[in-house]
C-alpha cells in the first residue's frame, strides 16, 4: 500500500512543480490576445497580421517591455470560422487572463467575438473590420479602422471620378459585403450613377460562374467587387475566362481582394483600400517589416495591428497595471492626445471610433501600389 503510494507521488510531485515553472514564467511575462485567421480563406492575410503582432512584440520588448516584464501577445487561430473564433476569445479571457484581445478580421466573425469580450468586460481592439455594426459594440470595444459607411463614401466617389456610371456589384452574403453593397449604392446613386445588378454570393464555393454572368447581363460600364482572397482568386481567373476583364473591374478593399489572385490575373484591376503606412513611424515600420521578412506587407492590416499591440503596450505602462478596466481608461486617454500611429495619428470619438481613418486609391500593378 505504501510502496504504490510513493509510486504515485513522483509523477504527482513533478506535475505540481511544473505547474509552479509554468505561472511563475506567466507572472514574469505581461500578455494580451489576438485572434486572427491563420487558417482558410483569409490566412494570407492573417499571416501577414501576425508577422505585425510579432514584429510589435520585438519592439515593446526592445523599449523595455510593459511595467519592467516581457511582453508577449498569445495569438490564437480563428481558422476563418465565428464558433472557433469564439472558443479562441473564451481561452484567451478563461485561461490566459489578458486583458486586452485584438481581431478578428472578417465582420461576421469579430462582431460575435466581439459582443463576448464585452460581455466580459475585455478590452477589444477592432483592426480589420468594417461593418457599421462595430461602432455598437459596447464599452470595451476600441476601433481602429474605418468602417463601411466612411469608406462606401470614398469608394462611390472614386468609381463616380473615374468616369464609371452604371456599375454591376459582387461581394460575400455577410454582414460585411450587405453593408458595402447597401451603403456603396446609396452613396454612388447619391452622385447620379447606378448600380445595375447587386449579387451577393455565397462563400466557400468552388466557381462563380453563374454570379459573374448574372452580372454581365446588364452591361456594366465596369465591375464593382470586394471578397476573401482565396474567393476572389476564383472570382478573378472566372472573370477572365468569360471574357469580363474587356471592363475595368475595381476593387474595394484591394489589398484583401487580391492577396490569393494570381499576379497576371490582377494586373490593371483598379480599388480602394484604408491607408496603410503614414509619415515617419509607418516609413521606420514599413522598413522593419521588410528587413526581418525579407518581403513587404501584402495587405494594409499589418499596421492597424501593430498600432493596436503597441497601443495596449503603452495603455499597461500608462495604467500602471494589467487590470483591463484601468487598461482601458488609459486607452481612452491615449486616444484623446492623438495617439502617433504606424497608419497616422489615433484619435477616438466619444464612442472609441477613430475620427479621421485613412483611406487610398490604388492599382495593382504587380503589387498593390498608389495610382
């Protein structure tokens, strides 16, 4: 009876000990959470975001970490999907106890995510998407891009200036590609143009084919599009193949657009995209990125996350703490004095909304670059 007792009590012991190895590292290491989407159609764009959050923790740590500790960011796939999204928040909230969680990416994923964290009282840290829907998120949820219905204004005005007036439109049956649909025919018919055809498809389908023709039917002067890379890849080559590339196709959100789209497939395709990289701090962040990656940033994302890593780090240093009530009044402080971005300066509306986001209009022209 002994003998098994003492048996037991090495491997017992040993587990004890490596569970006090463990939270002592936890109590030496000051963490928040991301949740990006590593895996499926969005993952070259969550590649590309964690190479930001990544290249935001060097520089943290580099400048002394946060409140005399190491910093770290827990980073957690979403594999494109709003239930593992959410099972990702609930760790990073139950387990890794941080304070402040940044993504996701696409709408219909962060809203649900997002509405969890608040519920929590979890600061969250919009970087990526555009739904209106994200301005009523609730009291821990900071923004900082520009939503659909700012961007839908620029966009139409775009399209309208460069001479285009009755236009077919395609994007994803989301609560993302709704909004742009919706708002960016308001406003493009607010300016005396017309959209002819609206077709809203849906995700994960091997061909298109059946949308594109819809939307050739009614003789556009050009295509107005927006989907998820590897999506918009087969939209792209099917639009080639049936001959719909003779119009000039523009793209909302262009970097997201075509991050999957073969190079002479996207060649001349026209867009928009929210402003990447600004001033100094974004030249020295573009630099960075490039020199440790040995490539640039395929998508104008990286900077809104490496802004949100380094903004949460500065909070923690302001606050004096990782409580996440504290992190976020000092948050909001920050955002009152116009926070000095790698993609401009940060200043939050009454509501956590950034005041002036950036916006750009840009070609591919074997990148994505400014027209």
């Amino acid at each position: 009876m002994s003998m098994k007792f003492r048996t037991l009590r090495a491997p017992m012991a040993f587990a004890f000990g490596l569970a006090l190895t463990s939270h002592a590292l936890a109590q030496d290491t000051v963490q928040m959470g991301a949740v990006l989407s590593l895996t499926g159609a969005n993952a070259t764009v969550g590649e590309d975001v964690r190479r930001a959050v990544a290249l935001a923790v060097d520089k943290v740590n580099a400048d002394g970490g946060v409140l005399g500790k190491k910093f770290n960011v827990v980073v957690e796939d979403s594999g494109g999907n709003a239930t593992t999204a959410l099972n990702a928040a609930r760790k990073l909230v139950s387990v890794d106890k941080v304070p402040v969680v940044i993504g996701e990416y696409s709408s219909g994923i962060t809203l649900p995510m997002a509405q969890y964290l608040v519920k929590e009282g979890v600061a969250h840290i919009n970087i990526a998407s555009t739904s209106v829907k994200i301005r009523d998120l609730g009291a821990s949820s900071f923004n900082l891009i520009g939503l659909e219905d700012k961007g839908n204004q620029f966009s139409s005005k775009d399209v309208w200036d460069l001479g285009y007036r009755n236009v077919a439109m395609v994007a994803p049956n989301n609560a993302y590609g709704q909004g742009v649909v919706h708002g960016f025919k308001q406003e493009f018919e607010k300016l005396g143009g017309k959209v002819v055809t609206e077709v809203l498809y849906t995700a994960g389908q091997s061909t298109y084919r059946r949308e594109l023709q819809q939307m050739s039917r009614s003789n556009p002067d050009a295509y107005i599009y927006t989907a998820y890379g590897q999506e918009s890849a087969v939209i792209n080559r099917e639009a080639l193949e049936l001959g719909l590339r003779s119009k000039p196709w523009y793209a909302i959100l262009i970097s997201m657009s075509l991050s999957d789209t073969a190079p002479e497939i996207a060649k001349g395709q026209l867009g928009m995209e929210v402003g990447s990289v600004y001033g100094a701090a974004g030249k020295a962040y573009a630099d960075a990125f490039a020199a440790k990656y040995k490539e640039g940033m395929k998508t104008s994302y990286t900077g809104y996350a490496y802004d949100a890593v380094l903004m949460a780090a500065a909070a923690m240093n302001k606050a004096k703490s990782t409580d996440t009530a504290a992190v976020q009044a000092a948050l909001k402080e920050l955002g009152k004095g116009g926070y000095v971005g790698v993609t401009g300066p940060i200043v939050f509306d009454a509501e956590r909304q950034r005041t002036d986001p950036p916006y750009a209009k840009l070609k591919y022209d074997g990148k994505v670059v400014p027209r």
